[in-house]
C-alpha cells in the first residue's frame, strides 16, 4: 500500500511539474500573441507548448521522450480518427443550416476558393468538390504539424500520467478542462470584453471536454498519440477552413456556429456519452 501511495505521490509530482512548465512556455506565447502581434509564428509556438512541456518534464524526471506513445499498430484508429470530426461537424452544420442559423454558400468565399484554384467561380460545384478534396488532404496534413505539437502534450503525455491516478471517466474531463482553460486567452482575445464571452467560454468548455472523451478512447485503444492528432488537424479543418467559411451569418449565427456556438457542443457531447459507454463497456 505504501509502495501505491508512494508511485501515486510521483505521479502527481509529474503532472503538476507538467502544468508549471506548460504555464510558464504558453505564457510567453501567450504574452506575444496577445502584446505584439498575434502572428501565425507566436500561435505556433504556442501550439507546440504542450509538447516541450512534455519533453522538459520527461528529462527533468530522467525518462526518455521515446517512452511516449509513438508507434502505431493498427491504422483503423487513424481512419476512424479521420472520419469522426467529419461526421459530427457535418452533422451539426446540415442542423445550423436547416434551422436557419445559417445560410449556404458564402459567395465570397466560392470567389476566393476559385481564384485560388484557378478555376472559373461559374463551375461552383467543382471549385468547391476540389477546394474541399484538397482541404481535407493536404490541409489536414499541413496543419499536422501544428496539432502534433499539442497532441504529444494533451495526449501523447498528460492522459498516461492521469490514467495512473484516475479512471478514465475523471481523466477524460480533467483532461479537457486543462485543455479548455489553456485556450481562454484566445477566445477572450477573439471576442474581447463583449457580453457574450463568458457563453462563447462555455459553449468551448463542453465541446473541448466532450472531444477530449472521444481522444482519450481512441488514444488508449491505439496506444499511439497519432490518431489524436490527425483527429485534431481534421476537426480543425473542417470547421475553421471548410463548414464556417461557406456559411452565411445572420443575427443568430454567432450563438450556433464554430467551435464557440453551441451547435457542435451538443453534438460532440452526444458522441462522448456515446465512447464513453463504449470506454466503459471495454474495462478502458
């Protein structure tokens, strides 16, 4: 018993040794973002955070950062991955959509589309099939290297040492809790001191804290931090550079799109309820 109070002690030790050394790098990040200028090189910076803070923690404790879950066994956990953030982000956009919190297609963004691809704005169909085609393969590749660098701290790293500690129910909110509350210096830098920026902070809280539920299974049933962050490039893809650029907003947008509307907050915690019976079901 003492030998488990003792490992248990040690654990916690690397967690909070974790969450100090993701402070102290995200703030810096966070301090050029937000006081000089919040240029695509300083959120990468802060992006990749959470894994040096994971690499910083492993040397610090005398572990080698090969000890994180790097292989990849079975690729079915890379397609699922894959197909998950389109489901439900299709699912909750088809809804915003239907129910007129937002209207297809944003002519401006069929117009840049074309004139990106080189393709005449009249074959609108087929400027938006390529755009989407490309979006979802090469863009989701592209941005790989920026959810890596998350996805080797949330779960490549943090998940295992709460697992050591906590069920998987408890690991997978406190989990996104964390990761919620490490991303509330860019919602407030997004929508400032507004009124509605306490709902756009929650509306992000329940859906960081049901995507962590589904990250966490997939995660653990692969052993591998690879499908979290091709889940986390796609998710990011499909919502920030596909599905919110061709909706047309209208006074009720706000409140139902992106990820800070409350539309794809009510999905995800629908797929959540959904792995974590699945979790449950499976001893995870």
């Amino acid at each position: 018993m003492s030998k488990t109070k003792s490992e248990n002690r040690e654990t916690w030790k690397t967690i909070f040794l974790f969450l100090s050394l993701l402070t102290s790098l995200s703030s810096i990040a966070y301090y050029a973002i937000l006081r000089l200028n919040p240029s695509s090189i300083y959120v990468g910076a802060l992006m990749f955070s959470p894994a040096l803070a994971s690499f910083m923690t492993l040397k610090i404790r005398k572990r080698p950062i090969l000890s994180l879950p790097w292989r990849l066994k079975e690729l079915k956990y890379l397609k699922l991955s894959y197909i998950t953030p389109i489901f439900y982000v299709s699912i909750a956009y088809v809804l915003i959509w239907l129910l007129g919190f937002g209207d297809l297609l944003n002519s401006e963004i069929i117009l840049d589309w074309s004139q990106e691809l080189g393709i005449d704005r009249m074959n609108q169909t087929l400027v938006i099939i390529v755009m989407i085609f490309l979006l979802l393969t090469v863009g989701v590749i592209k941005n790989l290297g920026s959810t890596l660098g998350e996805e080797i701290g949330w779960r490549g790293f943090l998940i295992f040492e709460l697992r050591k500690v906590m069920s998987f129910k408890a690991l997978a909110i406190v989990s996104g809790i964390i990761w919620a509350i490490w991303h509330f210096p860019i919602i407030n830098l997004m929508y400032g001191r507004g009124e509605n920026l306490l709902f756009h902070m929650g509306a992000f809280t329940i859906m960081i804290i049901g995507v962590s539920v589904i990250l966490a299974y997939y995660t653990f049933k692969s052993n591998s931090l690879w499908p979290a962050a091709l889940y986390h490039s796609v998710h990011n893809i499909c919502i920030q550079k596909i599905c919110s650029p061709l909706t047309i907003s209208n006074d009720k947008t706000t409140f139902w799109i992106d990820e800070y509307g409350f539309m794809i907050p009510i999905i995800t915690t629908i797929f959540a309820v959904y792995f974590w019976r699945k979790a449950e079901k499976e001893n995870i």
